[in-house]
C-alpha cells in the first residue's frame, strides 16, 4: 500500500517534439503510466492532436521546439524553464535532439530521475553532411557523457545502437532494451481475405534514406517484367527533415506510372488489409513500427539488412533481408514473393507469431513502466 501511495505522487513528463508522434508512438504507454498511479504530462508542439491526448486523460504542454536548426540556445533555455516550473519527479526524452538537450537540462533544472529513448542515433552514421560526418566523434561523445548522468536511464530498441553506447563509454548499468513501441495485436490482425493484384506498399516519412528511390527504381524494374502489380507510396513528404523527397518528384513518379501515392493513412489497418507485400529498404532504423504492425497483420516484408530493421524481419522466416542501397536485390526480392503466394503466406503467419511473442504493447508497457519503477525502488 505504500508503495502504492509514493507511485501515485510521482510526476512524469515527456518530451516530444511532435503531437502527432507521440500519439503514434507513445500515448500508449503514457495511458499505462497514468492507470500505473503516475501524474503523466507531455511538452510538445501542438498541431492536430490536442484532443486525443487530452481525452486519454493526458496533461499537454504546448512546447515548440524545431527539428531543424533552431537557436540551441534560445531552445535550450526554454526547455530549462519548463523543467523548473513544472518539477517533474522523472522525465522522458524521446529522440536524439530531445535527448542531447534534456539530459542537459535536467542539470540545470535539478530533476531527479530521467529517461532517455535514443532512437535515430544512425542518423549520425548515415548522413551525407560534412559537418555531421566531422562531428560525429564529438557529439557520441558528449552524448555518453550525458547518458551517464546518476539516475538516468538509456532506452534502446536494438543490439547495435546498444552496443555503440557501450563502446562510446555509456555504462551497461544505464542501458535498457526495449525493442520498439508496441503495437496492439487486438486491432492490427491479419486480413480475412486478400483479392486482387498483388500490392506492394512502402509506408513511412518519404525521405530518401527510407529507401524510396530504390523502391521506385525496383518498382519500374518489375513493371517490365510482372503484370498486375502494384506499388504503393503510403505517407507525405517531411518538409523538415533535409532527406525529404519533392513533393514534385513523387507526382512525376505516379504520371510515369510506376507507383501510386495513397498520401498520409491515420488508420493503417486498412492499407495493411489492401496489401500482399510490405517494403522498407531504409538506410537504417531504430526498430520501425510500421514493420511491426505489418508483420502483426500477417505480412511477408522486404526490408534492408541494418540495424532496426533486421530485429524484426528475419531473413527467409518472416520475410527477405536485401543489402542497403542496392535495388537490384530488393527487386529479386520483391519478384520472388509476388509470384509465390504459398510463401507470402507462410512467411506472414510467422511474422504474426514474432509480434505476438515478443513485439506486442503489453511486453513494450511493462518493460517501460518497470524502468519508471527503478527510480522509486
């Protein structure tokens, strides 16, 4: 019972840099938190969803914080100020940006306890940008620096970013591994029936390093070879992420025919009922949700042999793992499971086990709410 009690007084905000993000992301676990006894409370940039986190019994804090080049110190500060004024007991920072500025800002707010989910730390190693390339050793650096702050703890989603911390000079004691956000098996099940020509949907921000060029090079390969298939761009552009794709090159794509642009899907357990085959050629992952729920709906997947995406498709069980930047293999890949249905469906009843075992929110919400629990222990 007194534990019970002292739970119940604790405050937990997170830090998100989007609305929209966090309702996808993480509104589940914060839901969990609350009906876990916690005060739950999340700083983000407000555009669409203010109804739905503030329906799920979730406090929102207007808090704009640019995802490109902002004034870091303008930003930081004001990040500072909210800590203070706020006087959260645990503080949850989702992201790299939001990460390197929090467990900063925690020092300077006296916060007792914090939560640091590093996803995107291969943006770092895949970047094109000089500066970044240049700065890499520095800001891992600093990074682990941070990390290893006292009551601080290290989410990860898989093995390789885990073990790059750990090289960078994180402490094991601080990194925990949670692979992925969740999804809910309940709502994301397979489709009773699939008719049709076989499509392929690619479903994500459309940024180059998703892999999208290679996706409609493939496409436009297999066009020529297959007849009555279909290629399919779910998501828009990301105007504020520098690898995004013109909204004019995805609209040339459709008029040559090789692919078609469905645009942003709120509900996705449609498009996944439309689909025979889900694709993600990207650079390289954190542990992508969108293969999650695409392997809990029963779908074989394409996917690039890196880190995050090879957690949840392995390769010839639950679907087909191709070298990155390489669309040539991505289309033998494609070829093979458009024209062999018996192994669409195979390899999709596996992926259905996966998630069940090991990918669903109740194992993602019980993993979290015991990190949370650490602190009070």
């Amino acid at each position: 019972m007194e534990e019970t009690k002292t739970q119940k007084k604790q405050k937990l905000l997170f830090l998100v840099t989007e609305d929209w993000y966090f309702v996808s992301h993480r509104l589940s676990i914060a839901i969990a938190a609350r009906e876990a006894g916690y005060e739950v409370a999340v700083a983000t940039r407000v555009a669409k969803h203010a109804d739905i986190i503030q329906k799920a019994g979730i406090r929102l804090i207007p808090f704009e914080l640019s995802r490109r080049a902002g004034n870091p110190m303008l930003e930081f500060w004001a990040l500072v100020k909210l800590y203070r004024r706020e006087k959260p007991d645990i503080v949850h920072h989702v992201a790299l940006k939001l990460v390197l500025y929090g467990a900063l800002a925690v020092r300077f707010a006296n916060i007792s306890a914090q939560v640091n989910a590093v996803t995107g730390l291969g943006w770092l190693y895949i970047s094109n940008n000089p500066i970044v390339r240049f700065g890499c050793p520095l800001i891992t650096w600093f990074l682990a620096h941070l990390l290893n702050f006292k009551n601080s703890r290290v989410i990860v989603q898989n093995p390789d970013d885990e073990e790059l911390l750990a090289k960078a000079g994180v402490l094991p004691s601080r990194i925990r591994m949670v692979q992925g956000v969740g999804v809910d098996t309940d709502k994301f099940l397979p489709a009773s029936e699939l008719k049709g020509p076989v499509c392929v949907v690619l479903a994500a921000r459309l940024l180059w390093d998703k892999g999208v060029g290679e996706f409609v090079d493939a496409a436009r390969d297999l066009k020529q070879k297959v007849n009555n298939v279909r290629f399919i761009l779910v998501g828009n552009p990301d105007l504020d992420n520098p690898a995004s794709i013109l909204e004019e090159t995805i609209r040339a794509w459709e008029k040559e025919n090789i692919v078609e642009w469905w645009g942003h899907h709120k509900e996705m357990v449609p498009v996944f009922h439309s689909a025979h085959i889900v694709c993600l050629p990207s650079y390289r992952e954190g542990l992508p949700k969108v293969l999650i729920e695409a392997a809990s709906c029963g779908l074989p997947i394409v996917s690039t042999d890196v880190p995050g995406c090879r957690e949840i498709v392995r390769d010839d069980y639950n679907g087909i793992l191709v070298p990155k930047s390489d669309s040539v293999s991505l289309s033998n890949a494609l070829l093979r499971l458009i024209e062999d249905p018996d192994l669409r469906a195979k390899m999709g009843k596996r992926g259905r086990e996966l998630v069940l075992d090991k990918f669903s929110s109740k194992h993602v919400i019980l993993k979290t709410l015991n990190i949370y629990n650490e602190f009070i222990k």
